[in-house]
C-alpha cells in the first residue's frame, strides 16, 4: 500500500533527520531499494522521472508494479511513489495512474504561473490525499535533457509557493544533478537558512543527493532538509558491479549470462549503496 510522503516528511523535519528519493529505473532497481528499506526499517520515496516512466511503459505500469510488489515481498515500512520533475501534464496522468505523491516542477514558468498551476494541483491534490512537491530556483545540471547551472532560489519566492499549501519544497541552493565539476562551489547555507526562516515547518527537498559530501548533506538537514533525492549515484554502483562481472569473464561461465545472474551484483550495488545514503540521512529504524 502506497502512502502520501506528507506524515513521514514531517516526522523528519521534526526530528531532524531525511528521508531518501531514490530514484527507479526497472524492476531489479525497484525490488533492491524496497528490500532495503524494508531490511533498514525506514521509509522511502521512490522516484520516477518523465523519462523513466516511458521507459518502464507508462505510469499505470509503474504503479501496478511497485503496489504489487510491496504486497508480494510483505512490505511495511512507509513507501512513497513519487513523480520527479513533473510537468503539469505528467503530474495530472500520475495522479490518474494511483502515484501517492507527484513533484510539479514549473520553475521554468514566470512565478505567476508557476503559483497559478502549483494551486490548481494543491487543490487536487489535498482531496486525494496525495504530497505535492513544488519547486522554486531550477536545480544544475542536466536531468531528461534539461540543463541547469545550479542556482540559488529567491527565499520570497519560497515562501510564495510554500505558501499555496504545497507538502515540501524543492529550492535551488546551488546543488545539481548528475555528477558534480571540478569547480563546483558548494551548497548556499545562507539561501538555505534563509528559506527556512520563511517557510518554517515545510520540509525542504535536496535534489542531485549525489556526490555532495557527507559534512554538506549532515549540515542541510540540521538547516531544514528533511527529503533528499539520490539517483545517479545508484546508476554509478549498479553500472560498476555489472562492468566488473563481465570483466571478470562470469557471465562465460556456465549459466552465466541468465540475467537473474548477470544483473544480481548490480542489484547488491545499489541495496549497499541505499543502505549507506539512509544511515547518512538519520533514517534507519524511524519507519
């Protein structure tokens, strides 16, 4: 059974500690990070992007897929099925598909707009009782082709949005997706203080978890991070773990190539690797 990401966001900004995205690509990924959480006893957010929901054919797929699944391997821990950078579009066809959470990302609207259509999908939202993530700032980085540079959120605008009633916020304090440059300058605490001030109690979300350093992750949350979204990270472990079954010739030995065999150390990379992000991000045993 699905649940809005409303109450455990909220126990973990209260309690100072974050509540793991990780972000699905297919079965194997969305069995390893389930199983995980379950073996962690945290709860979860499991993200979709536009793009990986066409891949995996569609947001109804997904949904049956992880509703099942969380029935077939007796899951209980809190899980949260949550679009990623929705357009409005995406975000109306995953409320109709049964997602329990959606993200509208509009901050590449004029803020008018972005308030405008953030309202309208508050509204639908609060009756179904799902968690809506809005965003203000457009995070770095480059996700389904969109490429940002990391900037940093005005704070009124924050509270603007923050404001409509929106479950959390995703602000930009400089962090971007994907891997992070040589140069990169590091998360704005001052923007990020800023913003809590404004908004008090609403969670805040990090996107692009990866690759920021543990002391920067552990000092957001004690600023109000209370949803971190990690993705390529997941991608990075899972790609290295199959590179180097195949190096090591395995899938050349006997029943080697069955992909339950070939993809099983890659499944293990990334339980490891969700593993390690929730004891960073305080969430172990608080489902």
């Amino acid at each position: 059974m699905l649940v809005s990401a409303k109450e455990m966001l909220t126990k973990a900004k209260a309690g100072k500690y974050a509540v793991g995205q990780f972000n699905i690509n297919n079965l194997e990924w969305t069995k390893a990070i389930l199983l995980t959480a379950q073996e962690q006893n945290s709860p979860v957010i499991l993200g979709v992007s536009e793009g990986a929901g066409k891949y995996m054919c569609g947001y109804k797929t997904v949904a049956d897929m992880v509703k099942a699944m969380i029935d077939e391997l007796g899951i209980t821990v809190p899980v949260a099925l949550h679009l990623d950078h929705g357009s409005y579009e995406g975000a109306k066809k995953c409320i109709a598909a049964g997602f329990s959470s959606v993200m509208f990302d509009g901050s590449h609207y004029p803020i008018e707009e972005n308030i405008e259509k953030t309202k309208e999908l508050v509204g639908i939202c609060n009756e179904l009782g799902l968690s809506l993530e809005a965003e203000v700032g457009s995070i770095g980085g480059e996700e389904d082709g969109v490429v940002g540079a990391g900037e940093c959120a005005d704070p009124n605008e924050c509270k603007m949005i923050a404001d409509l009633g929106v479950t959390m916020l995703a602000a930009g304090i400089g962090n971007i997706h994907g891997k992070y440059p040589e140069n990169w300058a590091g998360l704005s605490f001052d923007t990020l203080d800023a913003i809590q001030q404004l908004t008090g109690d609403m969670p805040l979300v990090l996107h692009g978890g990866t690759g920021i350093p543990a002391d920067m992750i552990q000092k957001a949350i004690s600023l109000g991070v209370s949803k971190i979204n990690v993705n390529t990270e997941c991608q990075l472990s899972f790609a290295e773990a199959t590179r180097k079954y195949i190096e090591e010739g395995k899938d050349l030995q006997g029943k080697g190539f069955d992909p339950r065999k070939l993809l099983a150390p890659g499944f293990e990379a990334i339980k490891a690797t969700v593993k390690e992000k929730m004891e960073l991000f305080g969430s172990v045993g608080k489902a």
